[in-house]
C-alpha cells in the first residue's frame, strides 16, 4: 500500500493519513478514540460490532478497511469486450487496446489477464516523475536510518526516493507502485505526485520517454505515438471504467462537517 508501499494491508494502510500532520493530522491514538467516543452513534455502533473492545484504533482501522474492501470495479465495457461483446468497445477504444498491448507498451507494466485483470503488476518502478539529479545525489547524504519510511514519505528532500524508503536498495531510488487503471478516467490528477492533469499528459509523458535520471527503467523509451494514436489509447482508457462506479460517482451526496450550513433556506 502507498505509492512506495511501505505497507502491507489496508488496516495500517488506513491508521497513518489519520495521525500524518500533513493530512488529517489528529496527533495520536487517544485523540482519534477520543473524538470518535464522543459521537453517541459511533460508540453504539463500534459496541455492537465489536463488542468490549468497543472504539480502539485497532477497531477503527478494521472498520475503515472493511468498508474500503467493499470498493470494487467491474463491469466496464472493456470487462464485456473481453467477454465476448465485440461491439462493446467504440472503433477508437479497439484500435487504443491493440496499441496498449503493442506500440504503446503499456501492459508491459500495466498487466492485465484474465486471472489477474486489476492492468497493474503491483511492481516499483521509475519513470522519472518528480526527479531531479540534485534529488538523488542527496538522498545518500541525507538518510536518516532511524526515521521510518511512513516519517521520511512526508519529509521535504526524501518524498521523491519512493521504494527505496522502504527496501534501502539503490536501484528502488525513485520507483513507485504501478497503479491499476480501473475507473482511471475519474481519478484525475495523475502519477504519484498529482504532476500530471489529464489523461492526454500522462500519454504524452510516457511518449518522450519519461523524465531521464540515473535509475530509469530500461522499458522507459520514446515510443514515438501519433497523436491519432495517444487519442485512441485515452480512449481505450475510458472504457475502464465501471458503470456502477460512475453511477455511483454521478449520485454520491457529498459530506461536510456542518451539514447545516449547506442547507437551502
């Protein structure tokens, strides 16, 4: 889990952006359990789903993971296609996969089988986002042993050496998990950094090569696309995602923390 994957599981995956100061920052455990003990229908919630233990980080992580295990993505039209439905997939979206499994070179990292159809090998690698040589002529001199990889993730100068927090290994340096590309047309901005705004600029990204740095992978090449061509592959893109995700994206109600201040007088 994470981009440099630094976990596991998702019950730890769901503890650190609660008590990361950079993002919901609640400080510790006993603040998470106090906060969440103080809403009459949580604690009635957490008794009867886990009984004595009642609200303890453990229960909340567990509870957050469970609902998160629940988020899956499926029927796409590309999921018919590959079913035998030809004529669910447009012209543009057929002639994109052929060249996602071709020209492109995209399934050489973004695989897909029917055995394991999540267009991800769950592997770490560089293609350059966010580097710079002066980032990793300092990630040497400036590793600090005793900082754990969750601390040194968020931590000006270290957030680019990516799964080499984790494994120490010079060639993790700059390597970040491939991301499945289910539902990717709605999760914009993309690549681990939010660099890159569109569908169209990731393409393009990949089609230069990547960004040049010690640690490149040797599959980062010029893949010299038409832009014919980088428009069928976004097409070919689009046609994974899920239609109850996007119903579900289309009629989702958004939360806010004072509710009544959003009503209609």
């Amino acid at each position: 889990m994470f981009w440099d994957g630094r976990t596991g599981q998702l019950e730890e995956q769901a503890k650190q952006p609660i008590l990361n100061s950079l993002e919901m920052g609640m400080g510790d455990n006993a603040a998470v359990v106090s906060r969440l003990t103080a809403i009459p229908e949580y604690r009635k919630k957490f008794n009867q789903v886990f009984g004595r233990q009642g609200i303890s980080m453990e229960t909340i992580t567990k509870a957050i993971a469970a609902y998160e295990r629940t988020l899956l993505s499926g029927n796409s039209a590309f999921d018919r296609f590959i079913a035998g439905d030809i004529s669910a997939l447009s012209e543009a979206q057929k002639r994109g996969w052929r060249l996602f499994k071709g020209k492109a070179k995209c399934i050489e990292c973004h695989s897909f089988s029917t055995a394991s159809p999540f267009f991800s090998d769950f592997k770490f690698h560089n293609t350059g986002i966010g580097t710079t040589e002066l980032t990793f002529a300092r990630g040497w001199s400036m590793e600090r042993p005793k900082s754990s990889a969750a601390v040194l993730a968020h931590t000006r100068g270290f957030t680019e050496l990516g799964g080499y927090l984790v494994t120490k290994q010079a060639e993790d340096i700059g390597a970040f998990r491939t991301p499945t590309l289910r539902d990717v047309e709605l999760t914009a901005p993309y690549m681990h950094n939010g660099s890159e705004k569109t569908l169209i600029d990731v393409v393009r990204f990949y089609n230069r090569g990547g960004n040049a740095n010690p640690n490149l992978d040797k599959r980062m090449v010029q893949l010299e696309l038409t832009e014919s061509e980088i428009n069928d592959l976004v097409e070919s893109m689009r046609a994974l995602t899920s239609n109850e995700v996007l119903r579900r994206t289309q009629f989702s109600t958004p939360q806010y923390r004072f509710p009544d201040l959003f009503k209609m007088s």
